[in-house]
C-alpha cells in the first residue's frame, strides 16, 4: 500500500530538507546543534539539527560494525563516528558538542553501555539514550499503531496507544538477511548483493525473491501486534527503502501498511529531536 497519508506530510518535509542538507549543509545562526546518532548495521547516519530542531547538516557511511542491534567492533564505530563528527564540524564551521543516539528495543542491559562509550569516544556528551522505533515516532507522531523499524540486522516493533509506548519488541531479521538471499539466487559476493539490492532499479525484479524473506518479516509483525488492537502498521528503517515491501506485509499482515518516501532517515531524525543540552 503506498504512502499517501496526510500525516506523513511534516515527516516526508523534515526527511526532504535533511537530506539537501547532506548534500549541501546549512550555514547559519543558531544557538546550538543538537546531534542524532543513528549506529545501524549497514549504515552509521548523523543528524544535525539548529536550536530550531531545523536539518542543518547530515553525514552517513556503509559501516560493518554493528551485528544484530549490538556493537560489535568498538573500535571501528568510534573511528567512523568521530570522521563524521570532524567532517560535519568541518563543513559547518564550529564544534559538535551534544548528541543522542538510540539502539533496538529491549537491548538497552545489554548494549546500551557500549552505545555510550561510542558516542563519547567520538567526543560528544551524550544526553539522551533511547529506543529506535520511539525515536522514529518523534518524525512521525503516531498516536496509535505499531511503528515497525527494519534495520539491518533486525525487526524492531513499537505499538502505540493514545501516543505512548506500550510494548516493544525486536528480532533478528532484516537487510542483511535480504542481502545473503540475493548472494544466494544471484552467485554474488554479499557486498555485491548489498550494492545490487540499494539500486532501485533492481527492486522490482528483486520482489519475487525476496518475497519469502518479506513474509517472515511479516509474521514476526503478526505474531507481536495479534494481542493489541492494532489498525494500522507504519515502516521505517533503510529495508524498507525496498520498493513493494510495504504492499506485502499488508497482504501478510492484513493491515495497512504506509511507510515515508525515505524511511531510512526517520530514525535518525527522531534521535536528533530527541537531543538536549541537559546531560543524564
């Protein structure tokens, strides 16, 4: 089901003003910049925002260092953090002090110290730690629903009710599982295949091959959102950049399903508006 709804609007504006600002920053006055820190497993995105919460600044790279939602090559998330913190200072003119960052839903015993100890490391103070799929409802302001974020290496799923979080959940399955079935069907190498299923000319053809991988994400879907009454199931994550994945998991799920034109920077925006001056 493709994305019309009025209420994506302010979310599809916000992604559209971010992403001209990765290509050419915003120069200007501001009080302050507040940082997000998106560490996904394919990608490590960085947002910047004025004290208007207004996209000034954006950097992002094809990263390996994160596996499943956790940090797994510490040493490397801080290098490529801190290149784009210099990168993004660069550009802009002055220092990056304040950031926020987020992981999956239900990590945070377990790698929520690691996320930290990244971002510091990076040299920023960190002043917020968050879920990825509530992050990504601060862009979409969702009242009720389940926000379902495919990342990389996992489905993560929030439902809301009346605009809170009332259960979270997230399991292993995402793009790097997209990924290694295009490896498979197409005798390519996996970084192939990653560069093979970005290109979205080849999503179409791509559809039917992926369409058991989809299906699983589906039932990962029905299985947390069968207990609570929800109406309607919004994407976000870089997956879903996949064309057609929404049309599947309605069919799967038999709810609608709508997703941003670019649901890779949702989450990442979500963690910026998330940020403060206030350190916890």
């Amino acid at each position: 089901m493709q994305t019309i709804n009025s209420a994506f609007q302010e979310c599809d504006q916000l992604v559209r003003d971010f992403e001209k600002v990765i290509a050419k920053p915003l120069i200007k006055k501001t009080t302050i910049y507040y940082t997000g820190i998106d560490l996904g497993t394919a990608y490590i995105v960085l947002a910047v925002l004025d004290e208007n919460y207004r996209p000034v600044a954006g950097a992002y790279r094809f990263a390996n260092v994160v596996k499943d939602g956790m940090v797994v090559d510490y040493i490397g998330a801080i290098r490529i953090v801190k290149e784009l913190k210099q990168e993004l200072e660069e550009k802009l003119g002055t220092e990056l002090i304040f950031a926020s960052a987020a992981l999956p839903p239900g990590t945070f015993t377990l790698d929520s110290g690691a996320i930290k100890h990244v971002v510091q490391g990076a040299g920023f103070e960190i002043t917020k730690l968050l879920d990825e799929p509530t992050a990504a409802n601060a862009v979409l302001k969702i009242k009720n629903g389940a926000i379902v974020d495919i990342g990389g290496g996992t489905t993560g799923i929030a439902i809301l009710k009346d605009g809170e979080v009332i259960y979270v959940a997230d399991e292993p399955t995402g793009g790097t599982h997209f990924s290694l079935v295009i490896a498979g069907a197409y005798k390519l190498s996996f970084d192939d295949a990653e560069q093979y299923k970005r290109n979205p000319q080849n999503h179409r053809e791509l559809i039917p091959v992926l369409r058991p991988v989809i299906e699983k994400v589906s039932s990962i879907i029905n299985r947390h959102v069968q207990e609570y009454s929800v109406k309607e199931i919004y994407l976000v994550g870089g997956t879903c950049c996949l064309a057609g994945i929404e049309t599947i998991i309605a069919q799967q799920t038999k709810l609608p399903t709508y997703k941003p034109q670019n649901p890779m920077f949702v989450t990442p925006l979500g963690i910026a508006l998330n940020c403060t001056q206030e350190i916890q």
